[in-house]
C-alpha cells in the first residue's frame, strides 16, 4: 500500500472572505468543535510516522487560529516541510515574523483579481490592499513566494492582467485554478463556469506568458475538466498519495469526501494509520476492483482512476460511478449540459446570482459585480448573504439556484 506523502490540515473554517467558489462544506456549523493544539500536535506526529513529507495548513483562514506559530513550530520540529495556504488577511509584520522563526517553509496567497473592486467584489470584502500589503511582506521576509488565483466567468478575461502583477509581485509561482465545483462553487456553478471563447482566449494568454516568463515564474494553470474528454485523476487515486484533516477531526481521502454518504473516520477516535491502512472509508475506492464499466475495461482506468467520485456523486447521486466528465460515460449528458448552457446565447457573460461562501445565514444583500472585460455593460448579481445562523437557511426563499440535491 502506498504511503501518503501530502496531508492539508484544515485548521478551521472560520475565514474572513466569502468566496461564491469556496470548496469549504455548506454545513460549517458542524465543525465548531475544533482539535486542540495537542490533538493537532499527535495528529502530525502520527502523520510523521506514516509517510506524510509536506504539510498543507490551509482552512477557511488558518491565520484565525491563534495557535498556528506554535503548530509550525511542532511541524518543523518532526521534519514536516510546511506550507500556508492563505487569504492573507490577519498576517501582520509581526505574525510572519514569528512565523518565519518557526520554521514556515512556503507561503500560498490567494488573490481574486488584479483590480481591487472586482477583488473585493469577488472576496466579499474590502481585501485586496491588506493581500498586496501582505505579499511584500513575505517577499520582504525571503519566502518562496505562490500566488492562487481561482478562475471563473467574472475574472478570467483579465488573466493578462493578473499575470503581469504577479509578475510585478515577484510571485516565484502562480497557480491559475479554474474553479472546481464542490461546495460553494458547485450552487454557483450556474453562474461561474466560463465560455468556451474565454477559456481559449485564457489559454493562449497562458501559453505566450509562459514562453515570456520562462526563467522568472512557474505558471500552472489547472483547466477546467467540464471542458475535458477524460476526467482529471483527482488526488492521484482514492486514499493513494495524500489525505485532509478537517478542523473537527475528521479524516477524508480528499477535501470534498465529506458530502459523500460513507462511514466517518476521525482521529478522535482512531489513529491516522488505523484511518489509512484499514478503514472503509479509505478502501472504499482504492484501487480499481471497485469500479463499473466503461472505467473496468479502460485503458485509462490507473491513468485517471475513474476520474473524480465527488464530482461523481455531486452528477449522479452515486460516487461509484465514472466520473461524467468522461466522453465514455453514461452519464455524460449531465456535464455536456452545463457546458452548453454556459455558451448557450449571444450574450458571452450572462447575468448570474451568486452566494457567497459564509458560515451564518439570513440577511439578502445586494451587490454588484463589474465585468471589466465587457466595458460597456454592468450586470447585476444578487449576492444572497447568509447572515446569523442556520445552515438549514442558506437559501432564501427567492433563491433561483438550484437546490443541493439537483442533479443538474
Ligand atoms: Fe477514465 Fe473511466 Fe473514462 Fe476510462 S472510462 S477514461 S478510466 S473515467
Ligand atoms: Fe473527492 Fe475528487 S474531490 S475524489
């Protein structure tokens, strides 16, 4: 059995932001009672001792937990290289001091867009200054340097842009990953897949800077697989090469198993070797003895392993079948849909609504989002805000998305 060499702790899922494509669970209520310094601290020894080399600290906003010097710290003692995944908001000189003394090998920043309005826009919040601010810092302060850029319908037409101020950043890395759509992303799907002509006008973009900026700045740039023939090989295979610990314990093969209906695994209960090596949860789709057709008799079948059994689930109600971004899939239908709808009409960006990503519900507010890329139009977006507190209430009753269980 293969060991797992990349753990992401997700530290909390308090955040700051309220990005409509966040991958957090919708039910964040559920992980109010967050490990403790010490069971974090046994949990990345016993990590240590199965394999795990990086350790992935990301959240929600892992800068909210006011014990996170003391986590790298521990990290480092055991050998762990450490990397944060950040919003940046909360990393004062003084908090990236200690940081750096602890150890903190890398440091991730998302950024929403390169224009601060649209940043904000997109982040829920005044943001984009205290992100910028915060990316000196850390270049100040001799990091290796990634910017994480999501990309959607609202800010893909300006990747030219983005480009030249990570490059004006002095980004080492910028990580163009076009959304994937679980969680937030996936009830606003409708309204963040992209077009076919942005995602090719987004590609050559791509393709002429990476030429230009060979020597100077690593670009990846993830595509968006509803416009694949085969599916991506999501995590490199089920319970193969990495693992997530969620803020409350629990342990899943990749960040967004939690919406599957399968036994839980937390380290409250187990050990994380006990998780890896003998729980169903992580033998449930190892390998390939578990797969249907047309995946059994693929020759693709340990390329893509089936492709993703989240996005699996989300389209079909059953993890246990091939992803339907596959062409060879039965249910292909269900993605070749959505990607028609998002080309369908003259109109190359078409007005959408939007939730944003929060762990309280209630309030409806209103937004507007500018689409730089279409100068001379403005189109409205309903942010429905949840504000104060039930999950069961993330939609209004005025709600047009489609609800959870929809299979689109
Ligand atoms: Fe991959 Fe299955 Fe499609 Fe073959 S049929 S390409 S294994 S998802
Ligand atoms: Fe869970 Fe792909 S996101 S298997």
């Amino acid at each position: 059995m293969n060991r797992p060499f990349g753990m992401l702790a997700e530290l909390t899922y308090a955040c700051p932001l309220h990005c409509p494509y966040c991958s957090n669970p919708l039910n964040l209520a559920d992980y109010h009672e967050e490990l403790t310094m010490a069971e974090w601290q046994r949990v990345l020894t016993e990590a240590r001792a199965l394999g795990v080399l990086q350790l992935h600290l990301s959240g929600g906003e892992p800068l909210q937990r006011r014990d996170l010097v003391e986590l790298v710290a521990s990290a480092r003692e055991l050998g762990l290289y450490t990397n944060l995944i950040t919003s940046a908001l909360g990393l004062s000189p003084r908090r990236a001091e200690q940081l750096k003394t602890a150890g903190l090998d890398h440091v991730q920043i998302s950024i929403q867009a390169d224009e601060p309005a649209l940043s904000d826009r997109i982040a829920g919040t005044p943001s984009y200054g205290r992100k910028i601010a915060a990316v000196r810092l850390v270049k100040e302060l001799g990091w290796p340097l990634t910017l994480n850029v999501v990309l959607h319908r609202h800010n893909i037409d300006r990747i030219g842009r983005i480009l030249d101020l990570a490059e004006e950043l002095g980004a080492d890395r910028i990580e163009l990953a076009n959304t994937q759509y679980y969680g937030w992303a996936w009830h606003n799907r409708a309204a963040l897949l992209p077009s076919r002509a942005q995602l090719d006008q987004a590609e050559a973009v791509v393709r002429t800077a990476r030429q230009r900026l060979e020597r100077k700045m690593q670009i990846i740039y993830v595509i968006p697989d509803y416009y694949s023939q085969y599916p991506k090989p999501c995590m490199g295979g089920w319970g193969q090469q990495q693992l997530t610990v969620t803020p409350n314990g629990d342990v899943l093969p990749c960040p967004a198993a939690h919406t599957l209906k399968l036994p839980r695994a937390t380290v409250r209960e187990h050990s994380l070797a006990w998780i890896w090596e003998e729980s169903p949860l992580f033998q449930r789709f190892r390998g390939t003895e578990w797969m249907p057709e047309p995946c059994r008799i693929c020759e693709r079948r340990e390329v893509d392993f089936g492709g993703c059994r989240c996005q699996a689930f989300q389209l079909t109600g059953d993890a246990a079948r091939t992803d339907p971004v596959c062409h060879l899939s039965p249910d292909h239908r269900v993605v070749a849909e959505a990607v028609e709808a998002a080309n369908a009409g003259a109109e190359p960006i078409a007005p959408g609504r939007l939730v944003p990503r929060t762990s309280t519900a209630r309030r409806v507010e209103t937004m507007e989002v500018y689409l730089p890329a279409r100068k001379s139009r403005r189109f409205s977006h309903r942010y429905d805000a949840c504000q104060d507190d039930k999950n069961s209430d993330y939609y209004s009753p005025t709600d047009s998305l489609e609800s959870p269980g929809d299979v689109p």
